[in-house]
C-alpha cells in the first residue's frame, strides 16, 4: 500500500496535461520571441500596449502577468481571437459523452 502511495505521488509530476506553470512559461517564450523578431524592446513595449515595463519584465521572467495586461499584449500583435476558444463549451465533447452512456 505504501508503495503504491509512492508511485501515485511520483506519477502526479507526468502527465499528458500541461500545468499552468507550463502554459504560462511557454505564453512568456512566446511573447518575447514575437518581440524580439519585431525588434520591439520591452520598454517600447510598455509603451506600446498601456502595460507597464515592470509586468512585461515580470512576465517574460516568471510567467506571471494579470489578465487584463495579457489581454493587451495579445490586441497589440493582433492574437485577441486566440483567447475566443477559452471556456468555450466544446458541443463535440458532448457528442462523444452520448456514445459511452
């Protein structure tokens, strides 16, 4: 029994799944690869978009950013829409649901 707690809690670091710190980092590579193939600095950024230079720091270095500031970095390189499938409910998901039942 112990060793099966062992495993489970060994498995709870893989998993098939992204974790929001994983999301979050590659969002942040993301950003900065854009900026810099812009050759946009992170102060221009700031500037650009109404977001401060302390959060896009902070953002490209931890991943850490606020949703509203997010959202402003994605309308400045024109991504907005990418955030329309978020919480969308998925009617295919439901579809598939049916089968099994």
């Amino acid at each position: 029994m112990i060793y099966l707690a062992i495993i489970l809690a060994k498995m709870k670091n893989y998993s098939i799944h992204k974790t929001p710190l994983q999301v979050q980092t590659e969002l942040a590579e993301r950003l900065r690869k854009i900026r810099k193939e812009k050759k946009i600095s992170q102060s221009e950024l700031a500037s650009k978009s109404g977001v401060s230079l302390g959060s896009i720091k902070r953002f490209e270095h931890t991943g850490e950013i606020a949703l509203a500031s997010l959202l402003k970095l994605a309308h400045l390189f024109d991504k907005l829409d990418d955030f329309d499938a978020v919480f969308k409910p998925d009617d295919n998901l439901k579809e598939i649901e049916k089968l099994f039942k």
